[in-house]
C-alpha cells in the first residue's frame, strides 16, 4: 500500500463549496486538479491537504 498527501489552495467561492486547486509537486503532473469541498466542512480555510491510500 501507499500513500501520497496532496495540498491545495483556495481558487474561489461557488454557492454551496469552496474550489480548491491543487498545488502540484516540482516537475510532477497533478494528481487530482481541482476539488470542490463543501463549504460547511471547508470553513474558511484557504489551504487543505488530503491523503490517498492505494491498496493492492
């Protein structure tokens, strides 16, 4: 199994969510891109961070 923790950053408001842009490592293609997190979980955060976990 492993494991990869991706950051993102704010991008801008929508109705009910917050989109976030993902902050790709040096030379790396992104991962996820652009993720929408609900704004009543998201708060007022500008910065998030999320780990995938393969299994085999």
């Amino acid at each position: 199994m492993s494991e990869k923790v991706i950051n993102f950053e704010f991008e801008k408001h929508n109705k009910n969510s917050i989109r976030y842009q993902e902050v790709p490592e040096n030379g790396m293609p992104p991962v996820l891109g652009s993720i929408y997190v609900q704004k009543w979980f998201a708060g007022d955060n500008k910065k998030i961070e999320i780990t995938i976990k393969t299994k085999d």
